[in-house]
C-alpha cells in the first residue's frame, strides 16, 4: 500500500572532463538535467546554473560535429542478421562461441562483452545520440542556426529519408547466433533516443525542421511507440524485473511525450509506483536484480539513472514521484540513500567490484543533479558537479543515455501541467 508523497524537506582512464581530447564519436557528454520542477532551479538548494556550467563543453563538442555528416544503420550490415538494409541489428553482448562446439549456438559469460560481436548499428545510434543532442543544445544556447540545420540533417536521414532511415522496430536487436534472430532485451537499445526525442522537441522551436518533416519524425516514434507497446518483444521487456523494465518505462514515457500520447505518459508514471518502485527496490534502497549480476555497481548506478529520469520526467506538483514511497518507506528517497555513498566513496562499495570496466565508474551521474533538485540535497549536487563528465570508453557512453542538461530546463508542460 502507497504512502501519499510527503513534502520536500529542507579503453583510456577518464581525464579531461572538458572532452577536449576526447574523440568526437565517442566522446561522453555530461548527464543531463530533467528538470520538470515548477519554478526556476536556480532557487533549489545548492542548485547549479547549468547553462553557463556547460556552456563551452556544449559548443566545443557542436563545433567539432558541425563537421560530421549523419551516418545511419544504412552504413553497415552483417550476414548474421535476419533482417534487411534498414532494419536495426544487435547481438547480446555477453554471448561468445562455444569452445566445445564451434560450431553450434553461442553461450553466455555474463559481464564480459564479446568485441567480435556485431556492433555497427547500435554504435550509429549511439553516435546519433550523442551528436543531435549537443547540436540542439548549442542551438538553444547560441540561436546560431548552423546548428540546428545540421541535427535536422541527421533526423531527416535517420527517420525521414527513404534511402537511409531506419524502420520503427526492433525485430532483431541482440540476437544470438544459433538461437535467436532478436530478442525483447534489445528494446533497451533505443535507450539512446530518449535525449533525441527531446532534442526534437527543442529543435521545433528553430524553425529548421518543416511541418512536413516534424510530422514524418513523429509519426516514426509514434510507430515505434506501437510497435514497442504492441510487439510480444515489447511486452518481454516491460515485464522484466530488472533495469530493462525500468528502461521500457522511461522510453515509452519519453517517445509518448514526444507524438502527446497522454494516455501512455499516465500509464508509465502508475506502473513506476505500483510495478518498477515495488518489484526492483529492497527495504535498504538497493536494487536486488542489479546485486546478483557480475557488474553490480555499474548496473545499480545504471538502473538509478533510468529511474531518477522517470521521476524526473514524469513527476507532477500533484503526483511527485520523487517523495512518493510505499507504506514500507522503499522509493527513490531510499534508493539514493543507499547508492550516494558508494558514488562518493567506491571504496566502500561492500559487494564485488565488476568483472568489467569496473576503474571507469562513477561518471557524472545524473541521479545526483536531479535528486539534489528534487529533495533539497546540496550535496548531491556538489558531488555531480566534482565527478568526470565525458570518457572515450566506448562501455561508458553506451550506458550514458541522457547528457545535455540544457535541453531539459524548463520541462513544467511536458507532463500536463
């Protein structure tokens, strides 16, 4: 039984956290800021002007993609996809041959990434990821129109284009050889065009995007939006335990903000408090399912990123989902009280450190931005502004899905509010 909300109370080492020197591609780009708090946030406690903090990482980054031309799934196929030029293809990561038969079905070593898996399209998405996000926010800081001409670019060819776009499914993300030609946990892969969506949103304001084109792109999500709520695969991923269910909340939410489907915006934000909330969060505020994998840590931060951008995007005055709790006291309150600590001391993270990229964790998580907002937390956010912002660790950006704060400001009408 719900307790009502209460009241707010008072492969290279990270380095340059500019991404100066980081790679363009792969260059991680600071998490981002949900903001759908009322008011401005520069009147929350310890809040941060994160126009002028970004300002000249944002612009370095849009000024080096300016140069880039969109590169779509178009660009690369395998043989082992059973589908066509356009459709979108993944394989599990932790899937490899199996030395006993070489011949047969891959198995699994969880944790450990299989490089000669199939990667191309997703690392196309990734880079459509980082690079439209950036180009708008450059837009929405400067109103230099360069910008934002060149993320409508990349969104014609990813959505639009006939030649080059890419279909509104995920029918055969993470695959596995031998026994699958895709699988729901691949919906997880879209994860990235959550900020994309709302670089959208932005760039409607710009004036580059025609009514004919805005109307092609959104009918994309809208399409995938059916498909992802429709689709056997979908609904395997939206039944999952773990931080795949909390993901299918958070894209479904973001995608049905986009196209203004407010029944789905209000389904996400009940099955957060009566399902994900319920089924993912221990009486201690950790995350069992997260715990029990070979990448504890990684995953547990991850899964808080996914859900601090739920209660962000969705909380409402009337239904805040960062105070709501169950009778037991288990909500995000808890969950952040459990996971800050070890973000600010990794030393003291009492479980088994990650068989993978285990050195290159903490990142800037947004979970402390939107939780020090959210819950009058100074230190959060003291802690957000100290930790490294970008990495050229290719695990790092994948598991990084929102990083441009100045696209989220503001955020009071999304919600119907």
């Amino acid at each position: 039984m719900a307790r009502k909300p209460r009241h707010n109370d008072s492969k290279m080492k990270n380095g340059n956290t500019s991404g100066a020197n980081t790679p363009p591609m792969m260059q991680l780009l600071p998490i981002c800021l949900l903001i759908s708090i009322t008011g401005s946030a520069l009147e929350q406690p310890g809040a941060v002007d994160v126009a002028a903090f970004d300002r000249g990482r944002i612009l370095t980054a849009a000024n080096q993609y300016l140069k880039e031309m969109p590169v779509t799934i178009t660009s690369a196929t395998s043989s082992r996809s059973a589908g066509g030029l356009h459709d979108y293809f993944s394989e599990g990561d932790y899937w490899w041959p199996d030395p006993k038969k070489p011949n047969g079905p891959y198995i699994q070593r969880d944790g450990i990434s299989n490089p000669d898996n199939f990667n191309e399209h997703r690392r196309c998405l990734m880079r459509l990821s980082v690079q439209v996000p950036a180009l708008a926010a450059a837009w929405k800081l400067t109103k230099d129109s360069r910008y934002a001409k060149h993320a409508a670019e990349h969104l014609r060819a990813w959505f639009i284009d006939e030649r080059t776009r890419m279909k509104p499914h995920l029918k055969y993300a993470q695959a596995i050889h031998g026994l699958a030609t895709g699988r729901g946990v691949g919906i997880i892969d879209t994860l990235h065009l959550v900020e994309v969506a709302r670089a959208i949103e932005v760039l409607d304001g710009s004036g580059v995007l025609s009514f004919t084109d805005l109307k092609a792109i959104k009918q994309w999500f809208a399409d995938y939006l059916h498909w992802m709520t429709i689709d056997q695969y979908g609904i395997d991923e939206r039944e999952a335990k773990n931080n795949h269910g909390t993901c299918w909340v958070l894209q479904v939410a973001a995608f049905a903000h986009l196209t203004g489907n407010r029944d789905l915006i209000s389904y996400c934000r009940e099955r957060f408090k009566t399902v994900v909330v319920p089924n993912q969060i221990a009486a201690d505020g950790s995350f069992p399912q997260e715990l029990r994998r070979t990448k504890p840590y990684g995953y547990s931060l991850f899964n808080l990123e996914a859900m601090a951008a739920i209660c962000q995007l969705l909380s409402t005055p009337e239904d805040n989902l960062w105070t709501f709790e169950l009778a037991d006291g288990r909500g995000m309150r808890k969950a952040m009280d459990f996971m800050a600590p070890y973000i600010r001391n990794k030393k003291s993270w009492p479980h088994q450190p990650d068989v993978m990229d285990d050195e290159y964790w903490p990142m800037r998580q947004s979970s402390l931005l939107f939780a020090g907002l959210a819950l009058g937390r100074a230190d959060y956010i003291e802690l957000w502004k100290k930790l490294p912002a970008d990495s050229g660790v290719e695990e790092i950006v994948r598991n990084f899905f929102i990083r441009e704060p100045v696209l989220w400001v503001d955020l009071s009408s999304m919600t119907g509010h």
